[in-house]
C-alpha cells in the first residue's frame, strides 16, 4: 500500500485564516497528492476560538480533522456543536464529561488514522488541565488496539513542553506536530523511533501582524496594558504547515514544511465585522 500523505495546516487565524484555505487547501491538496487534511482551528473566528459556522464550512472546505486548543469553548455556539461534530477534536485532558472527544480514528483509502489533541499545562492564564504526559498512556491504551498510524496535536506554550513529549512520544505515535505559538519553525524532523515532530506549524491567515491579529492593537495592549479588542489583519496571507508521510506501519518516512503565498485579492470588508476580545 502506499505511504499515506498527511497536511497538517497550521493555526487558522481569523476570517483572513479561512479566506486562505478557501482559495489555497484544494490546489495544495492537488499539487502535494494529500490524502488527509488536519487544521488547527483554535483562532479562525477573530483569533480566538471556532465558532460553528466557521467550522462547518472549514470542514467542507475539505479539511478532514479541525483540532482546537485552550479557546475550545470561547464560542458559545461551538460547546452543543462538538458532539455533533464528528470532524472535530478538542485536547483530551479537559474533563473526560466535558463536549467533544479528545480523539478520534478516520478512515481514508483503507487505512485508519486516529487523531489527537493534547493541551500543555505551562503559560495558559485561564486554563489548567490534567497533565498531557501522564494521560498519554492512558490514550494509547485505548487507540494503538485500532490503529498504528496516530498522528497528537500538541497545543502548548513552552519549547521544552513541546520537546519533553516529543521524547515521550517517539515510536509510539507517528507524529507530533506543535501548535499554539504561530510560528512555523524549522525544526521538522523524524526522530528514531519512526516519530516525525515540529516545534510548531506555523499559522494560516496574515503574516504582517501579530500572531495574524493587527499589530498597533495588539502594540497598545502590551505597551498599555489596557484591554482592547482585538482585530484580524489581511496583510501578507499565506498556508503554513506541514506535509508528513506515514508507512503502513505507523511510522513516519518524511515531513516537510510548507509554505503557499495566497495572492486572491480579500474581499471587501463589511460593515458588521466585529472584533473579538481574547
């Protein structure tokens, strides 16, 4: 059987985010032969959070998994929708009662694929989980009986965080793929144990700004320390993430970065745009 093709798109980033996978995912689909499609989707609706509607219709976009963060639940709309949604995967270390599931296995082209997420416990001021690296056995324990190819994930502040699971996770998951910070580092690589890791995909949306939101709101937050509302930026927009491709036997072959500048003009803005708080 063939090597399965896996895109991980790294962090949606506000309408601008969503603007670039409606014109970018199906030609990177083509151009890379994909035949699985993850996102993270933490920040598509104003940079913090999934709301329903941009949900849906990133899943029927063509994205296959939208996995999600510390912002799960920021959109009221989205707590109902998680159990309806068999698309998505919010971090499995919130409480187990909690709406969602913490993982779950697709089928695509005869093989199955389990996907995970997993939520750091260091840096988040308003959520502290159950933490990730003892519940990663606990996890396995339930998936590996369905699956070898498992791809986790992992939403977290720190780089030794990121790096300590990448240690705990080679050769028993197929990839671990960072998230949270926005920016695409180049640190992708497949450690011995057939495991292949990124200290962070990157982000989908604009890339002048700060983490894909206007830089003079976000400079006057942190210069001030006055609350003010955060908006979404359009300037230089591109797809950032990463391709892995996994054996038949759970391990990873190769990953690779990847970068695709979106040169469609943004459409008009509208008057009822509202900007999101965080």
């Amino acid at each position: 059987m063939a090597p399965l093709r896996i895109l991980f798109v790294g962090e949606i980033v506000g309408k601008s985010g969503v603007w670039v996978a409606k014109e970018l995912l199906a030609k990177v689909r083509q151009e890379h032969a994909i035949d699985f499609v993850i996102a993270n989707g933490e920040g598509a609706t104003g940079g913090f959070g999934i709301g329903r509607n941009h949900a849906v219709y990133l899943h029927k976009l063509g994205i296959d998994v939208l996995t999600t963060g510390e912002c799960s639940y920021y959109k009221k709309d989205i707590v109902d929708h998680f159990n309806k949604a068999p698309y998505m995967v919010r971090p499995a270390n919130y409480p187990p009662r909690n709406p969602g599931r913490g993982w779950m296995v697709f089928e695509k082209n005869g093989r199955k694929i389990a996907v995970m997420c997993l939520l750091g416990v260091a840096g988040f001021k308003r959520v502290h989980l159950k933490n990730p690296f003892g519940l990663l056995p606990k996890l396995l324990e339930s998936i590996t009986p369905e699956t070898n190819t498992i791809v986790l994930d992992f939403h977290a502040v720190t780089t030794a965080e990121k790096a300590t699971m990448f240690a705990i996770a080679d050769g028993k998951l197929s990839a671990v793929i960072g998230t949270h910070t926005k920016g695409l580092t180049a640190d992708e690589r497949v450690l011995p144990g057939g495991t292949a890791v990124i200290t962070d995909a990157g982000r989908t949306g604009s890339l002048e700004s700060v983490a894909g939101l206007d830089p003079e709101i976000e400079i006057r937050k942190l210069t001030t320390l006055v609350h003010e509302y955060s908006k979404e930026a359009w300037a230089m927009l591109e797809l950032q993430g990463v391709i892995i491709q996994i054996g038949d036997d759970g391990k990873a072959t190769s990953i690779e970065r990847i970068r695709e500048t979106c040169k469609a003009p943004p459409p008009a803005a509208k008057d009822d745009d509202v900007p999101q708080a965080e």
